[in-house]
C-alpha cells in the first residue's frame, strides 16, 4: 500500500557507502566487539540413540556490550537425519526464544546429561552431517558433509559472544565456493549475496524501492550451494530479535541484539531437497484458491464505487482476463478498519458490484490494517476495548497514529485477539461478500515515534536499521512496549505480521469454509503457512522491474511461494514502455497484481494499446498456463518447493546457473528471460543443457549439450518464455479461473532429445480447505511419453484421488520435438481403460520445421479422470 518513505540522509549515506573500496568496506562491516569466548568444561553424547550431545560452557573473560553470560548450555541434537540443532542459552535462567505454538518444534531435553558418554562428535548412522566440537580453544564447533569431508559451518578461531541483549557467533566459509542465497527481506540486484555486505533484519515500514536496507520481513535462513558440484546445504538461526548479519565471502557473522541462539541445519543435498526439509519444519506453504493464480487489478486512489465498476469493465472490453479486484484503504469510513465510506462506497452498490462480480466467475479483495481508530462511537473499538485485545505502554494501551489517526494495536500474542479480529471480519463480511483480505502495514507501521522509556528502547548494540542505525523504535511500536504475558516488543517486534497472518487465515477459514486467501505485507520465518506475500511499495523504474526477480525468488526461498511484485510499479509514473515489459515479466510471476500509488497515473493495461496487446497474449498464455501453476502450488503445499525458482533449482550441477538474477524458472517446465532494460529489443538469456521450446512460437527452439548463451529477439510485443523438453504440460482452454462449469484441456507434450517426457496435473474445486484432502476431493493425474519404433505413446494414470468428472476432457493433445522429416497427416489410436477397454482410431497432422516436427490430434473428448493410451503413428 503506502510506506514511511526512508529519510534522504539514509539515501544519502549509502551513496557514500557505495563509494568505499571493497577492502575498506570489508573493514567497516567486519568491525567487531572484542569478546574472549568460552571454554568447554563436559560433553557427552546420548550412548542409546547417538543423537543428541549436550555440552556446559564456562565464559573466558568479560567483553563489551554489556556483561557476559557466565554459564552456557549447549545442545546438539538430530531432530531427523537431515537436520541438526544446535541451541545454546543462558544455563541457569530462561530466556526468550520463538515461543512453540508459534513455530512447533521438538523441545530440548537432558537426557544425555544422565549417564551419558564423553564425546565431542555426533554422527548417527544414516546423516550426511557430522558435527563435531573442536579441539581449539575458545570453545568452537564444526558442521561437516559425511560424503565429502566439505566443512559447511565452522565457529573456530571467532569468538562466541552470550550477553543479555547482545549474541555474536561467526563461521568460515570457502569463499572460492560458497555461494549464500536468503537472509532477507531486502530490495537487492542479485539473488546470490555480494560479499561485504551488511544484512539488517528488523522488520519496517520501508518502502520496497529502497534497496539494500530492512524491509518488512525478516527470515535469518541461507542455502548455501558450493560450486561446482553443486551441493546444497540451508541455515536457519531461528531467533526473533533484530540482528545485522554480515558477510564477507569467506566469514558470516551475526549480531544479534537478544534470544538465544538456535541453529538448525538442513543437510540437502540438492536445493530442492533443503526446501523440502525446511518447510518440514517451520511449515509447508498454504494452499492458495485457484482464483488467487489469475490476474489482480488493484488501486490506491480508486475514489468510489463508480470507479471500480468502471475498471472491472474496462478490462472486460478491452478482453484482458481479469479475476480479482481489490480496494485498498479508500474504501473505508475515514480509513477505520471493518468499515464503508457511506458517500464514495455505499453498501448496497458495493453489494451489487461484488455480487456482479460473483456472477461473472471473479472475485473481490480488501485490505485492512492493524491499527484500529481510537473512537468510542466506533463499534470495532468499543468491542477491543471490552476485550482487552491491545498492545500496552507505560501502565496502559499504547496510543499510535496510522491513516485513521489515534489508533490502538490489537495483541496477535493474546489468544482473545484472535478471536476479536475472527469476530470483526465475519460481521464485515454480512454487509461485503469479499473473497480475501490483504493485511498491510503490520510490521508495525507507525506515523509517530516514542520516547525512550527504559533501558529496551536502546539496546547497546545499534543494529543497522534504516541503513542508519536509526533507533528501533522510529516510526513503529517502542521496544518498551508489552504484549500478552509481559513479552515486550523488544523481543516479538518481527512476530507481528506472522502472527497476524494466521489469525486472519484462520478467521477467513472459519467464516467462509473454504481455502482462504490473504496477501501480508510483513512476514517471519513461517508465514508461508498462512500468507501469500508482495514485495511492497516499489517503484515505476527499470530498476525495480529487475529487482522484482530477486526478491520472488527470494519469498520462495524463504517458504513463501505465493509472491509477486506491484506490475507497472507502485510509486511514481510508469510509462507505456515500462508497464508493457512489466506485464510481460508479471503475468508469469505466482502471484501477479497490477497496483499503483494514487499520487501516480492510472496504470490499467487497458489505457495504452501496446500495453494491451501484450497483456492479452502474454495473459493469454498465463491463463493456459494455470493447471500448470495450480499444480506447482500443490507441490509447494506438500514439499516447500517454490513455485517461480532459480535455475540452479533444476541445474545445480552448473555452476554457471549460480549468479542468475535477470531470468527464473516457473517449476521444472518454464523458463522466463524478460526484458529488463529501457529500449532493449533483445536480451542475452542462458540456456541450461536440453531442448528449450519458445511457448510463443513453438517452432523456434533452443538445443544444447551444455549450458549457453544465446541473444534472443525481443521486439516491444515480446517475451522469450522457453519450456524444457522431457515435460508434458496440461493446458486449459478458457481464460478465466471458473471451475463449475465444464472444463477442456490440451496436452502439450515436449519431448527431450531422447524422445521421452513426463509430466502431471492436480485437480480439485479450487477452493476446498485442504488441497490432497478426501481422495474424494481431488485428482493427481500422471502422464508419460515414448518414441519407439515410429510409434508416439503418450499414457496417462490416475495415480490418487478420484475427483476429475467427465465434464473435464482432454481435447486436443500436441507432440512436439518429433524426428518425421515431412509434413502430412499421421494416424492414431485411443485405447480408454475405463469402460471396457474402448479403442477409437483418427487422423492427426503433422508439420516439420527445421530441426523438429509438430504433431497434433484434436477432438478426442478424453475424460481426463480415466487411465488413457494415445498411440500416434508416424
């Protein structure tokens, strides 16, 4: 939505970082405390299982920053074969740490404190991870890889550093091999971190197209792939205080203002492996609506109803599919949340224009905010009020400022908040049938900042907030504050947007029964259970239109695969060049809304005629295109996998593949190489071994043994979207997100160089709570292809679930990639295995093209729930 824009002397003291050579800079950032470590004074492993070490660490010497814990416990433990913890804490008093109904996880033990072996090592049989506490002194320890002897975390010769609101542990790492990707939120220009860089992590109202400072969301988790055999490896510091990470290449150090320090490593080996294992632990990312994966018109600054309507038709006119349209704040009664202007956005119109909108197969999003107006006629605030829902200061509820004025901070940390904010949006939702809700400006957003109150407000270490050090409280709720059982703000500040999400998750759940769909600004380690995410307030800049590609692959790092960014940008006028190749990269992000500043012009794809026609072919194929995502997303759903990935995901063997920050892959199958420069009408993509289809025009193909690159024609209505060979694609023929009605398909069917390819759909209502739920309530279709003795087979198996109906056909199916030299008709047979073995036979054709040929059968009429056989006959 809106940002508290970062000061100018911010700006301007990153230019004047900007101009320090690399070896200074390294200095500035590397700068650390003194501090004089702890000796190791027992560790004993667990003799029964072998998995669990636990350690007591006596302190050295006092440090700066404040006085030295004296006495550490130190645990390591094999949660499962893939993943270690190592969590170190103050031995004798608790301290705050992510509580466990908000992350589930193990709970430490002491077992191995009772008649327990000596040792420093733990390696159970069956993990590819050792961890080992090494000989040196100070007390260290060091994570290695079993199968190649690769150290991947080692704390030795770097001091550990334990004080009450300062922590500081450092590793090596091979910086001719590392390559260290997350540790965010950040606007940045490459996905792979840049050596001798800070990395601040405290959540803020900072708009997006600042780069390189905090933004809304913190996540302290790198994947960490070595080159060149392309092994990878994750990190996460589970902790929720405000840290600066810093890193040089060759060391990683983090600074952390309180908590404790709980490690957890994920062993891989592949990239895909480590999404895999750390979603299984802070959560698999929410199934979204079918809906949610069609195109969004958004807003700040519609005036009133009659504008929407104009918008919604508008897009109708011009046919540009259109499944969702959001209103942001303007459409509340002086921005006070669960309200409707009754001037600009009366409720009856705004019923009739939400129900005109059902009817049409589309749907309908709002925001609200979290502050909520200090108004004792206002019937939200009289309920919080009752309800003892808010943040309390100084012995009584914190009074911030937000749009709507005075506001009060509901407490997610209470489990009556949770309540409130369910009981607000269902009345709400009795007067305006919205579809879901974007929760914004909960990092939280603040217009005014607190006096220092105690000793919280100013911790003695200054994390680099801002790219300043500004104070932790400018502009957000003092650290001084306290939340549900006397937590302070101190510790929970980056909980708020998370905490938020799953209340309104679970809210929209609970009133609608269906899947919901909610879009949050701020996020922690796990929101991707509850949330979808955008990247924030952006700019209408070529820059931010590159940006945009780190930071997707970024949030589906971080288990948020539901993401995109603000198409045409947010702040500032964009231009008709610009939002065309914004339309053209957006429509292939997971998650793409076009949403503007009301300072700005309008920017709907339908005002510039160029920008028209692109949007209709490139949303065109989207929309084809949405089995394809909708299944991404359920494999995102069941493993973590993210939906819009990296190259190195599918290519970790390449280590060219590695520094990529101009292109991405949409699951396996889809490679997007946009155009990212103002007047550019090509683009130099690389291309990763194998056959690589231009979805656009299928005859024009890329085929390596090795990984290329290749200067593509981009002329303005362009973008180069390549599908690789060896995968089968199931298209849908509408372009709208309607599943009620009948629904036809196309099979296209890529093959590789060997002549195979496979590939699979998931189907079900689009909206049923649990996606994989009832194998009554969806369908996993899988399909293979084979060339063999001049014969094409092409076979599909219902492999789970029984929910496909006959009213979903496959109609038509494409072949390409064939070897036939001539064009001409080919013939084919359709055994169907359901219903007594049918066979029926026909005619397809068949064109060739310079290196391969394109086969097609049409009118087939296949219910796509029976086991099939098409055989083609070259």
């Amino acid at each position: 939505m809106r940002s508290n824009i970062i000061p100018c002397f911010s700006l301007f003291f990153l230019s004047v970082v900007s101009l320090l050579p690399s070896s200074t800079l390294a200095l500035v950032l590397l700068d650390q405390p003194d501090g004089y470590g702890y000796r190791l004074i027992s560790a004993h492993r667990n003799h029964k299982s072998g998995d669990l070490l636990t350690a007591e660490l006596r302190l050295i010497r006092q440090s700066s920053y404040g006085v030295d814990i004296e006495k550490l416990r130190f645990i390591a433990s094999f949660e499962t074969k893939d993943r270690l913890r190592i969590r170190i804490t103050d031995a004798d008093r608790p301290r705050w740490e992510v509580p466990p109904e908000v992350i589930p996880r193990q709970t430490p033990t002491n077992e191995a404190c009772r008649g327990a072996t000596k040792s420093r090592v733990l390696s159970p049989a069956g993990s590819d991870l050792i961890f080992t506490i090494t000989s040196s002194s100070p007390f260290a320890f060091a994570v290695t890889r079993r199968s190649s002897g690769e150290v991947l975390f080692s704390t030795e010769g770097h001091s550990l550093i334990f004080k009450d609101r300062y922590l500081e542990i450092s590793s090596s790492l091979p910086g001719e091999k590392a390559n260290l990707y997350g540790l965010g939120e950040h606007t940045k220009s490459s996905f792979r971190l840049v050596p001798d860089e800070k990395l601040t992590l405290w959540n803020a109202d900072i708009a997006a197209m600042n780069p390189n400072v905090n933004l809304y969301g913190s996540h302290p988790f790198y994947m960490d792939v070595r080159s060149p055999t392309g092994a990878a490896h994750g990190v996460l510091l589970l902790n929720s205080n405000g840290m600066d990470v810093l890193y040089s290449g060759s060391l990683i150090t983090y600074k952390v203002i309180g908590g404790i320090m709980d490690f957890y490593f994920f062993a891989g080996p592949t990239p895909v492996a480590v999404m895999d294992q750390y979603t299984k632990l802070i959560g698999r990312p929410a199934p979204m609506p079918y809906w949610s994966f069609g195109f969004h018109q958004c807003r700040y600054g519609y005036k009133n109803y009659s504008e929407l309507v104009e918008v919604a038709t508008g897009y109708e006119e011009a046919k540009i599919p259109l499944s969702v349209m959001w209103t942001d704040i303007d459409y509340m009664d002086g921005y006070k949340d669960f309200t409707l202007d009754p001037v600009n956005f009366p409720a009856e119109k705004m019923k009739n224009f939400v129900q005109r909108l059902h009817e049409n197969g589309q749907k309908y999003v709002v925001i609200v905010d979290p502050g909520i107006s200090v108004n004792t006629t206002y019937a939200t605030f009289q309920r919080g009020m009752k309800d003892q829902v808010f943040i309390k200061w100084n012995g009584t509820n914190y009074l911030g400022e937000v749009w709507p004025g005075p506001v009060y901070y509901p407490d997610f940390l209470n489990p009556a908040t949770s309540e409130f904010w369910s009981q607000e949006i269902s009345i709400f939702r009795k007067t305006l049938r919205f579809d879901g809700l974007w929760i914004d400006m909960n990092e939280l957003s603040n217009f005014i900042t607190s006096p220092p109150l105690t000793y919280l407000d100013d911790p003695p270490y200054k994390i680099n907030n801002g790219g300043v050090q500004r104070p932790i409280g400018s502009n957000t709720v003092p650290a001084s504050a306290l939340h549900f059982g006397g937590q302070t703000e101190y510790d929970v500040h980056n909980l708020y947007g998370f905490l938020e999400s799953k209340a309104t998750h679970d809210a929209l759940m609970r009133d609608t029964g269906k899947r919901p769909f909610v879009l949050s600004r701020s996020t922690f380690v796990g929101s991707g259970k509850y949330t979808a995410h955008w990247t924030g307030d952006n700019a209408a800049t070529w820059e931010d239109l590159a940006y945009s590609i780190p930071s997707i692959l970024n949030s589906g790092l971080f288990g948020i695969p539901m993401v995109g960014a603000d198409i045409c940008g947010f702040n500032g006028n964009t231009t008709e060049e610009l939002c065309n190749r914004w339309i053209q990269l957006g429509a292939f992000y997971p998650f793409a809304r076009d949403h503007s500043d009301k300072n700005s012009i309008r920017q709907e794809l339908y005002l510039w005629k160029s920008v028209t026609e692109s949007a209709k072919n490139v949303l065109g194929l989207r929309y084809r295109l949405l089995p394809y995502y909708y299944t991404l997303m359920y494999k995102a759903h069941q493993k973590g996998t993210p939906i819009a990935r990296p190259l190195f995901f599918s290519f970790p063997e390449d280590p060219n593949t590695y520094g990529i920050s101009t292109q991405f892959l949409v699951g396996e199958a889809l490679l997007v190489s946009p155009v990212l420069q103002q007047g550019a009408t090509s683009v130099e993509a690389y291309f990763p071994k194998g056959r690589w289809f231009n979805l656009f025009n299928l005859f024009h193909t890329v085929e390596t043994t090795y990984g290329i690159k290749v200067t593509l024609q981009a002329p303005n209505d362009t973008i180069n979207v390549h599908a690789r060979g060896g995968n089968i694609l199931v298209l849908q023929e509408r372009l709208d997100v309607t599943l009620e009605k009948e629904r036809l398909f196309g099979i296209l069917v890529l093959l590789d160089d060997e002549g195979t390819a496979r590939g699979e759909v998931f189907l079900d209502d689009g909206e049923v709570v649990k996606m994989g739920g009832k194998k009554s309530e969806w369908a996993l279709i899988r399909f293979t292809c084979e060339v063999k003795d001049g014969k094409v087979k092409l076979k599909s198996q219902v492999v789970n679930g029984s929910y496909a109906t006959e009213k979903m056909l496959v109609n038509n199916v494409v072949f390409l990639g064939l070897r036939k030299p001539n064009s001409g008709a080919v013939t084919y047979s359709l055994k169907q295995k359901k219903s007594g073995q049918k066979s029926f036979e026909g005619n397809g054709s068949y064109k060739s093209a310079e290196n391969f040929g394109l086969a097609q059968v049409n009118d087939i009429s296949q219910p796509i729930g029976e086991n099939f056989e098409l055989q083609l006959n070259l």
